[in-house]
C-alpha cells in the first residue's frame, strides 16, 4: 500500500524519505559523522519542492546547535515533550475542573510511566 500511495502522491514521497533521512542521520554513532549526516541533510532538503519538507528543513537550520548536541550526550526531551503534551490535552479536554485534586489526579492516571 505504502508503494502505491508513495507513486501517486510525489509531495508525500519527498515527505516519507525526507523522515527516512533523518532516521539514519540519528543513527550514526559519532559527533563528527552526526554533524555532518545532519548538514547534508540539510542542504538536501532545504530548497526540496515539497513546502512541508522545506518547512522541516528550516527549523532544523534554527535548532541546528542544539540537535548537534544530541550526537554528544545521545539524550532529548522527548519525554518530557510528550509529558507536557499530553498535559495540555488533558486541561483543554478538561476545560472547567472545579476540583484541581482531580485535575492532578487525572494528569497522574493518564502520564503514568509505560511499563
């Protein structure tokens, strides 16, 4: 399904290997070979035709020194991220808790640990 989907849509098919691009750029196991996985992405992506890839490209080349520290430390917030995400769905969702013991409550049953 995904080859059929990937030859009648060229917007999508950039879009999928520009992800699958940045999946080996985060493989590579040294700082030296991340930073340049990550800056060779970025010049094959920056100018792609495709808005939705360019407008990835250009917010990695904002964030550029930070995500180079990934290579370094092999640490993110993605957790945390997520967390806090999740957070803002359960008040938007929640809009009018009266009692802020069950809005804690809530937030701890639905952000417990995965196990």
């Amino acid at each position: 399904e995904l080859k059929i989907w990937l030859a009648e849509d060229p917007h999508l098919k950039r879009l999928y290997f520009a992800l699958q691009d940045i999946r080996t750029v985060y493989a590579v196991e040294t700082q030296e070979a991340g930073e340049e996985a990550l800056q060779k992405w970025i010049v094959d992506h920056l100018y792609s035709p495709t808005p939705a890839v360019r407008s990835i490209a250009k917010t990695i080349v904002q964030w550029q020194e930070p995500i180079q520290h990934y290579f370094s430390f092999r640490v993110t917030n993605a957790k945390i991220e997520g967390t806090h995400n999740k957070v803002k769905v359960i008040k938007r969702r929640a809009y009018g808790y009266r009692n802020l013991e069950r809005f804690k409550i809530r937030i701890r049953l639905e952000c417990k640990p995965a196990t």
